[in-house]
C-alpha cells in the first residue's frame, strides 16, 4: 500500500502536536488572541465558565424544544436561563468593564425577547430572536476573555 509523502507529513506533524501537548511543551497560539482581558480571578473564571456553559446549554434546550414543537417550554426555559434576572443583573454588574456590562445586559435582554418571541409558537420569528440572542453572545465572546 502506498502512501504519499504529503501524507506521512501530515500524519507526522499531527503526531508531533499530540506528543507536545501530552507533554505539557508551550506550543505558540497560531493566532494571537486580541480579545479584551477583563482579568477575573481564578474563582471569578470558574464562575464566569460555569455560566457561559449553562447558557450554552439552555441555548441547546431551547432549540431542542423548539424542534419539538414546545414553544411554551422553550419560553420558560429562554426567560429563566437566558433573560435578564437578578442573579444576571448582579453577575454583569461584578465585571468592572463598562463595555462588558453592556453587552451582558444586552444579551440578557435579547433571552428576554426571546422568551416572549417563543411564547407566539412562530418558528421562524423564534428563530430569528435567537439569531440575536447568539449574535449577541457570539459579539461578546469576539470581544473578551477571560
């Protein structure tokens, strides 16, 4: 069996990525991350990955139902995970970057149109209030890190 010498490369070069990171060897980022560091402590960060995971998640449910034909449950599951609460109020206002805030409280706002937009059973406007919802998300990931 043949194997072409571009292909050996590949392969080569796809082991040698593995072994550096099995080993724990710094490898340079391919691109450089010029995202906004709103310098969170390590607890901070956790926070901050647990609920960038949840709403990923309640994104995920909510699609879910939608496919499902469920739009009441989709609404409640956009307004209590992705819309604007206390708790998110709170969570937008412990970042001290105004600009984070902003879009926190945008996208929070976008979960809450959402939630209403659901509750008219309409697919496709539903879809396109979650295109603003993840517009928003998305924007805001392009923007900062952690």
């Amino acid at each position: 069996m043949a194997v072409s010498t571009s292909a050996l490369s590949d392969e080569t070069q796809h082991e040698s990525m593995h072994h550096k990171m099995k080993h724990g060897m710094n490898m340079k980022p391919l691109v450089e991350d010029n995202r906004i560091s709103l310098n969170l402590s390590p607890k901070m960060k956790q926070h901050q990955l647990a609920n960038m995971r949840a709403h990923l998640d309640a994104v995920r449910q909510t699609i879910l139902l939608m496919a499902e034909n469920d739009f009441n449950s989709a609404s409640d599951v956009a307004s209590k995970q992705l819309g604007m609460n206390k708790r998110m109020m709170k969570m937008c206002h412990r970042i001290g970057n105004e600009t984070f805030k902003t879009m926190g409280m945008t996208f929070h706002e976008s979960g809450d149109e959402l939630a209403k937009t659901l509750k008219t059973g309409d697919l496709q406007a539903s879809l396109r209030a979650l295109n603003t919802t993840m517009t928003s998300r998305v924007g805001c990931h392009a923007t900062f890190r952690q």
